[in-house]
C-alpha cells in the first residue's frame, strides 16, 4: 500500500480481494482528495475507520465483504466520520 502514499491526485480507489489490513490503511491518509473507496474482501477493521476519518474528500465508502468473519465493522468505533 505504501506506493499509493505518492498518488496525492488519487480520486477513486477500489481494491478487491486484497490483504490489505489495519496495519495498511495507514498509507491511504496522504489521499486527501480520494472522493470514492471501495474495499472488497479486505481484512479492514476498526482501526481502518480511524485512518479513512482522516479522508475529509471522502463521499462514498464501500466495505462490501471485509472485515473478520463474525465481526462487525464499526461497531466499537467512535470517531469523527
């Protein structure tokens, strides 16, 4: 994920049936301009919530299929979104 750090014109990202993981997510922050995300099949949990608050150009979220299964996203999250 560390090589979309530098695509800071990125508008529109969809990842499908990735590994990408909380630990990931991280390097989406540098996307300020990301209007659409799209994660399919990804091992995102909460601590990717906090990291995707940070996309403030954010109008469409997709989380169709993440997660653990048996767990709910977002459900112990409590930040700014």
């Amino acid at each position: 994920m560390a090589h979309l750090k530098g695509m800071k014109q990125l508008r529109v990202l969809r990842l499908g049936g990735n590994r990408l993981t909380d630990a990931g997510m991280v390097h989406l922050t540098s996307l300020q301009r990301l209007t659409h995300l799209e994660l399919r099949a990804s091992h995102a949990g909460d601590e990717s919530l906090k990291h995707i608050s940070e996309l403030k150009a954010l109008t469409c979220l997709s989380l169709n299929g993440s997660g653990e299964p048996g767990v709910h996203i977002g459900r112990n999250f409590t930040g700014a979104v």
